[in-house]
C-alpha cells in the first residue's frame, strides 16, 4: 500500500458530512491488510476485490475465499 492512498482518504474524512456513511470501492491493488485496519480506523466501510487465493478464517479455519461461496449456500439452506 502507498502512503498518499491513505492520505487521500484521511484528507476526504473530515470533508465528508456526518450523516453519511463512507464505503470504498476498490481494485485488488488496493487489498492490502494495512490498508484495510486504516480503513477500520477512518470508520469506513470497504469493498475491495480481491482473488480466489486469499484466505479467510471461517468456523476455525483458514479456507480460501473461492470455497465461502458454496459453503454459505449450504450453511443458509
């Protein structure tokens, strides 16, 4: 992650009304975990996509994202 897209994002953050609710939408260049705990922190939520080799935990598990799919199916059935 490059520091000037957090200071962008920090600069917007005070010019942004109170009444709203901030979302990013983003390219995988920007999925960075670093990136992501800023984000947090700003009170911004995010959307940023990423590829099917990432690695999430889920039910005490580190599985990679491409599989969430199935698995939420059947998990809401």
């Amino acid at each position: 992650m490059r520091d000037y897209e957090e200071a962008l994002c920090a600069y917007v953050t005070p010019l942004v009304p109170a009444v709203c609710h901030v979302i990013l939408l983003a390219d995988r260049g920007f999925g960075a975990v670093r990136f992501f705990r800023f984000l947090d922190g700003l009170g911004w939520d995010w959307v940023i996509r990423g590829n099917g080799n990432i690695l999430v935990r889920w039910k005490n598990a580190w599985r990679p994202i491409c599989l969430l799919d199935s698995m939420m199916t059947s998990c809401w059935r």
